[in-house]
C-alpha cells in the first residue's frame, strides 16, 4: 500500500471515531432523567390556595332549647313553666307593634285556635295606641319590651342605651332590636329587671316573602318549646296574618299548644 493511501485511509477512519463519538454524547444528552418538576398537572404552578375555602358557622339566632343545641338558663327562663312536662309547646311572638290594624287581627287568628302569644312592644306605638295593652292582655297574651324606638343597641351610647332599655314597655322579658347584643347589652337588660328573649324560628315574614313561604319555614323549623318570631308592625302584615292562620291549623292538627310566654 502506498504512503499516500495509507494516510487517506488513516484520516477517514479519525474522522469516523469524531463523529461517533459526537452521536454517542448527543444520545445519551436526550435519554438522561428530566429533574423533578415544581409544577402541577399540565404544567400549571402550583397553588397555595385550598380547593375548597371552609365556610364560617353562623352565629345563631335562637334563645337555645334542646332542640337546637344551645341550652336555657332555666333561672328565669320565661318559656319553662309553659313547657314542663315535655308538652308539645310552641310559643309566638310579634315585634314592632302595637298596630291599630294588625295586631287586632292577629289576636282574632289567636283566639280562633285557642292560642296565646307574646308581644314585644316598643314604647313609641304602645304610647300611641295605648288601648291595644289592655286588648292583648285581656285575650291571656303577654308583653315584652322591645325598647323605646328600635335602635340597634350595640352601636349607641351608654346613655341612649339605658334610657331605651330602662324606660321602654313594662315587662320582665326584653327583645333586643335585631337580635343584636353583647355583655353590655345583657348587663343592662339584667339591671333593669328583665331577661333577654330572642328567637328560635325567624319565618321571615318581615321580608313578605310570600304566606306559603312563610307557612313552610314556620312547620320546617318548629320543634317543642321553640319560639317563635312573626311581626305585627313595621309594616304591611297581611301575610303574616294569613300564615299564622294557616301555621297554627296545620301545627293544631299534628297536637301542638300555643303558650304566652312569662313575661
């Protein structure tokens, strides 16, 4: 073999050894393990952010029974000598009033089912209808104070908050506007001679969302001894009217009383 061939050959077989070589890093390049991934599925990052936010419990409303898990102080509770011996008792309250055209018809409702009711006065209509305190208790029901003129009692002054609580309707049992309390609140009511009553089925009928809404939240919600909240002021009551007639036939029926509460 020549010289000159032999170095062709020699310089060919260099030159195949190089590129070999070349494909074999690029080779093993493309089969190596990709690194773990901080993204999620589909290449989206991650999140932080839990696929379900948790929502908060309501705060009851109720006055507490054992039907709904919050126990009564039985010291002065105005419901217990109603309810004693397990008795399947309901008791109604009205708000707002006393009204010249709504109250006397819920105590014509009242009477037609032999049921008594308690009503939570503020001093402002009971002063301007003072003839419809007399008409209540006559017909066996009873009266709470449900202040002087409706404030929201945790977002005014001391001063204003005793003088709505003090020098409200007479009574032993005392609603506060809204539901709406605190330790304050409490201590007052407490100081003036009084319990707090709030409520354990609200039906609404303040909103006259309609008197089959308002019958279908009352018979939903009504357990023994739970109380009731229902308007005879504030406003147009004609559907509440109509549902406590057609509440008190159908809860009747299934053996249920209609007790005033110890006011």
């Amino acid at each position: 073999m020549s010289r000159k061939l032999a170095a062709v050959i020699g310089t060919g077989v260099a030159a195949a050894l190089v590129v070999g070589s070349l494909i074999a890093l690029a080779l093993g390049h493309t089969n190596q393990p990709k690194p773990a991934s901080a993204s999620g599925p589909n290449g989206a990052p991650p999140s932080s952010v839990p696929s379900e936010t948790p929502t908060p419990t309501p705060t009851p409303t109720n006055s507490g029974s054992p039907e709904t898990g919050k126990p009564r102080t039985p010291a002065g509770d105005p419901t217990l000598a109603a309810s004693a011996g397990n008795k399947k008792v309901l008791f109604f309250s009205f708000d707002d009033g006393p009204d010249p055209v709504w109250t006397p018809k819920i105590l014509q409702v009242l009477a037609k089912y032999g049921a008594h009711a308690t009503f939570f006065q503020l001093g402002t209509m009971q002063a301007a209808h003072p003839g419809l305190r007399e008409q209540i208790l006559a017909a066996g029901n009873t009266i709470g104070s449900h202040s002087i003129s409706h404030p929201q009692l945790t977002a005014i002054t001391p001063q204003k908050r005793h003088h709505e609580i003090f020098d409200g309707p007479v009574s032993k049992c005392f609603r506060p506007p809204y539901g709406a309390s605190n330790p304050k609140v409490r201590a007052d009511i407490k100081a003036a001679g009084m319990v707090q009553v709030l409520w354990d089925v609200d039906p609404r009928d303040w909103a006259r969302p309609g008197t089959q809404a308002i019958v279908n939240n009352i018979l939903a919600h009504a357990r023994r001894r739970n109380i009731i909240l229902m308007h005879d002021g504030g406003g147009e009551r004609a559907q509440t009217v109509a549902a406590l007639d057609k509440a008190l036939r159908i809860l009747k029926g299934q053996g249920y009383t209609f007790a005033a509460m110890a006011c």
